[in-house]
C-alpha cells in the first residue's frame, strides 16, 4: 500500500524537476539571445 501511494508522488516530483530544468534552460537562452540583441 505505502509503495503505490509513494511512487507516483515521485515520478511527480522528477517530473516537476525536469520541467523545471527545461523550462529554466530555456528560459536563458532566450534571455541572452535578447541581451545579445540589445
């Protein structure tokens, strides 16, 4: 029972972590393309 409920709360969280991660590398590179062109 504790496994079934644990495991989507983690495969939540790396999900949520990933996101993050892309969302960030992205979010910089987008951010120094505009300072490039500023």
């Amino acid at each position: 029972m504790q496994k079934s409920s644990c495991t989507p709360n983690f495969v939540k969280n790396s999900l949520k972590m990933l996101i993050y991660s892309h969302v960030n590398s992205a979010f910089s590179l987008v951010f120094a393309s505009l300072w490039d062109t500023i």
